[in-house]
C-alpha cells in the first residue's frame, strides 16, 4: 500500500481554480519532490494533504485513512508547512519539543535529546525561541516534524531560509527518513539538489500535474568504443541493456554497465571510456514548464 495517496484531488476559491484533479502517490521509503513555478498550486497541495486546507473534489488518503474525514490519519503524519514553525517565543526549544512529545503520545523522554543533537541545535536548546535565528526555527520545526517517528514526512519548502551547512543537513536527514521506511513528500526549488537522492518528481504547472519523473529510471551511461556502430549493435541485443543510441561519438545506454563492458570485451571491441551520464533534471523542469 502507499503511504500516501493523491485521488484526483482539486481546489478552487470562488471561481478560481488553483489545482485541478492531481493523482499521485508515495509509497514507503520514497522521497517525492513537487516542483513548479511560483503559483502553480505546490503550497495548496501540500497543506491540502496535511489537512489544513479542504479539497473542493477529490480526496487525499494517508496509510489508507483520509485525512479529512478521520482525525486518527494525522497521526502517521509530520508536518512543517509554514515557514518558519509556529513555536512558543517565552519557551525555550527544549520545552517547545517536550510540549509536542506530550501532544504526540511520545513517551520516550530521550527522544527530544536526540533530534536536538540530529538538528544541530544542542547549543541552543535550554534558550528561548523568540531569540533563535530564522534558520534555527526551521530546524526545529523539522525536529518537531519527525519527533513521533511519522510514516510519512510533509515538507514545504524545508530548506527555506538555511546557510548551506543547513541545506546539506536537512538534504542528508530527508535521505535518512526515507531510508528508515518513511514517505517524503516536499516541495521544493531547488531541483538540482534534491535529485541526488529524490526518488520521484512532480511537475506542477497551472494546478496540474503536467508530469512525473522517475529519476531512477533516468540513470544513463556514456560509452566509447570502436568500431562504434557495431558496439552500438551489440548493446541492442543484451537483456541488461534497455535502450542504447548514438550521440556525439558515443553511445548513451541505460541499463547494467558492467553486463555491458563484459559483452563488449568479450566480442574483442576496444573500450575507450564507459562513466556514468547525469540526467539535467533542471534542463528537462524548464523545457516541461516551458510548453505547458
């Protein structure tokens, strides 16, 4: 089952349409970014499938529950939308996380110590919030966020307002969540930095989904051999090649490398080069929202 699951949702205020039918999912272990244009819907999602916002159509379901007909959904749930979190000023961000452990039935009182210490904001935590820097009071909306343990992580714009040494920590925490079987969904700008461990992404575009990449699938390599036409070939008979063709004196192939340089060396072709190909999710993004 999917942890969560997007069901032709929509929304319109007034006449005015913001997100028309948009279907997705995130299963466990995903990480899921929204990308698109400023108003092209990415905040309405996301506070449509926290609950915050209702849908005019549609329905957004979490574990199964949908998060607007059963309250019990949002306990899998965790959640930074506004940025910063809304926190307590005259409390320090140990005394903010503790009154959310006790809100969110969490009875591990180490817990609040430990993502503290994983958000980098020991230094700070026995001082009040209304003297944290803006970066800092995302870091503990995000320690808020994942202090339960949710199945699935709710994120806009999570690295709004970081210096890079943030950036980076937020980048390598998403990575972590999901690897520890949770489902990330976020929204985000910052495209060429989320694909190196993003799963999946969602373009948006005038309250649409107007695609969905999957980049595991794009991962390609680049291969010089001679004679070339002939290599090019062979690579399109072996079953752990999926697709090969010809650009600026190479061959681009997807599939297993290493299946590919055996059958190569093996029929007696000369290998000059075999590394890995980027996919340019940036180039691909602005060509998308360009021809919408």
């Amino acid at each position: 089952m999917e942890a969560l699951r997007l069901e032709g949702i929509g929304k319109r205020y007034g006449r005015k349409p913001i997100l028309e039918g948009v279907s997705l999912a995130v299963r466990p272990g995903e990480v899921y970014a929204l990308a698109g244009p400023n108003g092209s819907g990415k905040t309405t999602l996301i506070r449509l499938v926290t609950g915050l916002a209702f849908p005019t159509w549609g329905r957004a379901l979490l574990l199964g529950e949908d998060v607007h007909k059963s309250p019990a959904a949002k306990r899998h749930l965790g959640a930074v939308v506004e940025a910063p979190a809304a926190f307590y000023p005259y409390l320090t961000g140990r005394e903010n996380l503790r009154l959310h452990a006790y809100l969110s039935g969490v009875k591990d009182e180490a817990r609040v110590g430990e993502v503290l210490a994983r958000l980098k904001l020991l230094a700070v935590a026995d001082q009040r919030v209304g003297s944290y820097s803006l970066g800092q009071r995302q870091r503990l909306g995000l320690a808020a966020a994942i202090l339960h343990r949710p199945k699935v992580l709710v994120l806009d714009e999570p690295t709004s307002g970081l210096d890079p040494e943030g950036v980076e920590l937020v980048h390598s925490l998403l990575k972590e969540e999901a690897q520890n079987g949770a489902a990330v969904l976020l929204s985000t700008h910052h495209l060429q930095e989320v694909s190196r461990y993003t799963h999946r992404v969602g373009i948006l575009g005038g309250g649409r989904l107007l695609d969905e990449v999957t980049l595991t699938d794009q991962k390609a390599y680049r291969l010089e051999a001679h004679p070339l036409e002939g290599a090019l070939a062979l690579l399109r008979t072996l079953p752990q090649v999926t697709a090969a063709r010809l650009q600026g004196g190479a061959i681009l192939f997807k599939g297993d490398p290493e299946a590919a340089l055996g059958a190569l060396l093996k029929e007696g072709y000369r290998v000059k080069a075999l590394s890995p190909q980027g996919f340019d999710l940036m180039a691909y993004y602005q060509e998308r929202v360009r021809h919408a």
